[in-house]
C-alpha cells in the first residue's frame, strides 16, 4: 500500500502534477516539500495531496505527505530555530534539503509517554521515561527515554521529533527534555514498541480495510543513542522551546494534508452510507435523507474551511514564504473530533442490525451459498455484493481498525478540550468586546 502511495509520483499521466523542479539539484521532487511562495504553490500542493488521499480513500492519516510538510514548515521558521545559535536552523534547512532529495519515509513523535498526565516529565520517578539528554559530547548528544506516537514508524526511513510540548521554564531539570532533532530509525539503541497489527491476514472480501490500510502506531524507546550535531534542531534552551510552541505553528500547514484527507474519507463514507441506504430500501425515510444529509453538510464545510484556510494565506514574522490562515484551521481542529464521531453513529444507525449479520467470503462461496443469495439480497442489491457493502461497513465502524481510526480522528490533532481552553485564553475579543460597547453606547 505504502508502495503505491509513491509510484503515484512515477505514474506518467500525475508525475507533473505531483512533482516540482527541485531548487538545488534540479531534479523532479514530491510536492509536499515546497515551499509555498503563493497561492498557486498551496493550490499545486493541494492537488498532489488529493491524489495521494483519493487513491487511500482517506484512510490513510499518515501518508509520507503529512511528515514532508511538517519538515517543510519546520524549515519556513529556520530563522525562529536558530536565534540564540544558527547551527539549529542551519540544520533545520540542510535536514530539509536531505529529504526532499532523497524522498525518504518519515514519522514523527510528539509527546511523552502515558505514565502519569498529573505530574510534569521532570516530576516522574525516573528521569529517563521521557526522552531526556544523558550527556554532550564533541559527535553530538546522548539521549535515553521514549517518545509517543511513531505512526507508520516500521516502515520509516527517519523520526523527526521537534519539541511539540511546554516544559516547565523555572525548573532546572527541564533543559534536558528541550531537544528536537531527527535520525535514522535504524540508528543503534533506537526500537520501536508497535502495538498488534489489525491486519489479520484474511481477505479483502472479509476486511478490505483493515488488510489494506492499518498504518501502524508505535512508542519510540533510546537506549544511549547517539544523535549528530547535525541532526539537533533544539537542545537546553527551555525558554525559546516554549516560545517557539506559539510561534512555529507547523499545523498551518499540515492541516492542508489534513483537510484532504478528510474530504477524501467522507466521500467514501458517504458513498458507503447511501450505498447501504439504498441497498435496504430506505431512502424514502425522512430520517434518513437527513442523517446522509448531514454527511454531506460536514463535507462541505471541511471543503469550506480549507477554501477559506487557503485564501486567508498570508506572510508571518520569522517565516518564510505563505502561510494557510490559521483561525479557519483551529476551528476546523475543535470541531472535527465530535462531527467524525457523529457520522460513524449514523452509519451504525442506518445499518443496525446488518452490520452484525455479515458472513465471510468463504460461507459467499461454498456451500451456503443459495442461502445467502436468497436471505441476505436487498432492494437493489444481490446478495453477495450487500454482503460485501456491509463488511466494508463493518471494517469502518466495528473493527480494531475502525475503533483506531475513531480514536485517531479525536485525538491525532490534540485534546480538544485543551485546544478550547487555549483558544478561549488566546482569542482576540476586541471587536467582539467593541460591537457590544458601541451597541449599548447608542441605546
């Protein structure tokens, strides 16, 4: 699957479209590694985002494409990386120009490990459970501890890991933890801890999902591992890390990889969802027509909120090049989690009890196989094939692999109730505030 994903770039008939002339060497290069100057960058940009989504159905979360951008943004705010020491930023472009000449695969890790969420990584009984530095020497530093969440981590090429959480600015213990750099996966002393594939190697009559798509999550474990100067992108400077979280919002562009890939998945979950519908002759129900007619609402207004991320792009201090608006981005980011949740109950709604009654692709054909035909067919459906529209179904909503991606979509972005206290705290009332001063003003 991760295979097809890059030969689309190879496909004669999308190569131009998903390629760009290369600044450096000349050479064709993926489009997630451009630096956007203009809106006809973000457009040539979305389109290659849409056939890697399209061709994944919106499955696929992690595609190569949302790390390539993240390291893109990453070297539009070199400038932020390197204000107290230029060797970070200087590395931050260099790790940049390595990757998009090479096309390797990335994953990423974000935060610390689950141990305990009341204490601060430098509160926790053993001071390497996080990622901390262990020493300094002249080859670069000495790290040891573990970081979450490597998705598609065992068939990476590097981990970038950039600091994505605050640290603690008056404790002391706190400089260890400030560290961003990249590596290697198959750097000595570093492992991954993968959970259990969904995957469970039956066909895709029985789960074309979950045998085509299971991305793979991981927790990333150091050992004394070693990582180059080079390669250090942030170390020991707590109060420009913490600075930089408000400052380096790579979100503003990845959520263009984001929005896609959404708009590619409610396609095909509302291609499921009228399909069942059909399939069992209710689409005369007003209840009905106005459940898949909210699908399609939240399609479009994700379609909106990209449109509007993208017009609203403009220039930012420290950064180079464009920049999707961010408040179309934060409020697609807040709403997101509970809308995607909605829709996989509508599913579970329109298809009640046929999503329990599914057999497999062996009972379709062997000696059953009369019966199936008579007891299982639907309005506008044979047999067989509403067997197979509803083990598609079932995959989506029933599955480890359905239960993962309802878990990814509420979570991949952040908690959302940490994200609505930060906006609230963040947010600019002044207009708000002065619509209601000048209303009572003139009463």
């Amino acid at each position: 699957t991760l295979a097809s994903v890059y030969d689309l770039q190879h496909d004669a008939e999308l190569h131009d479209q998903m390629t760009f002339k290369s600044p450096s060497s000349g050479d064709p290069v993926a489009l997630s590694y451009i630096i956007p100057g203009a809106q006809d960058d973000l457009m040539r940009r979305r389109k290659a985002l849409e056939t890697v989504a399209n061709a994944s159905y919106g499955m696929l979360g992690r595609t190569p494409d949302y790390v390539n951008i993240q390291v893109t943004a990453a070297r539009q705010m070199a400038e932020v990386y390197g204000e107290n020491d230029t060797q970070f930023s200087d590395n931050i472009i260099a790790y940049h120009e390595f990757i998009r000449e090479n096309d390797v695969c990335l994953t990423h890790t974000f935060g610390h490990p689950q141990v305990n969420r009341s204490l601060a990584v430098t509160e926790l009984s053993d001071p390497y459970i996080a990622l901390g530095v262990v020493d300094t020497t002249s080859e670069g530093l000495i790290v040891s501890g573990s970081k979450l969440l490597a998705t598609l981590a065992p068939f990476s090429d590097e981990i970038f890991a950039p600091i994505y959480r605050p640290l603690p600015p008056d404790d002391p213990n706190s400089e260890k933890y400030a560290i961003g750099f990249a590596l290697p996966v198959a750097t000595p002393g570093l492992k991954f801890i993968c959970r259990e594939s969904y995957d469970l190697g039956r066909s895709l009559y029985d789960y074309p999902l979950s045998g085509q798509f299971d991305e793979m999550d991981a927790l990333a474990v150091f050992d004394n591992v070693l990582i180059p100067w080079d390669r250090v992108f942030a170390h020991g400077d707590v109060e420009l890390g913490n600075r930089n979280l408000g400052r380096v919002a790579l979100w503003r562009q990845y959520m263009q990889q984001v929005a896609v890939k959404n708009i590619a998945k409610l396609e095909f979950v509302l291609g499921i969802t009228h399909g069942i519908a059909e399939a069992i002759g209710i689409t005369q129900y007003g209840h009905v027509q106005e459940k898949i007619s909210e699908i399609i609402d939240t399609l479009e207004t994700v379609r909106a909120y990209m449109r509007a991320a993208e017009a609203d792009a403009e220039h930012i201090d420290g950064g180079v090049g464009i920049w999707p608006g961010a408040e179309p981005w934060i409020a697609m980011r807040h709403w997101w989690p509970d809308a995607y949740t909605r829709i996989m109950w509508i599913i579970g709604q329109l298809a009640a009890s046929g999503l329990m009654l599914t057999p497999t692709e062996q009972d379709v054909e062997g000696p059953i196989s009369d019966s199936i035909a008579k007891f299982y067919q639907g309005a506008a459906i044979n047999g067989p094939e509403r067997v197979r529209l509803f083990r598609l179904a079932w995959d989506l909503i029933g599955t480890q692999f359905g239960s993962r991606q309802a878990l990814y979509e509420r979570f991949f972005n952040g908690d959302v109730t940490q994200l609505r206290m930060r906006r609230f705290q963040t947010y600019d009332y002044t207009r708000a505030d002065q619509s209601v001063k000048l209303f009572l003003e003139n009463l």
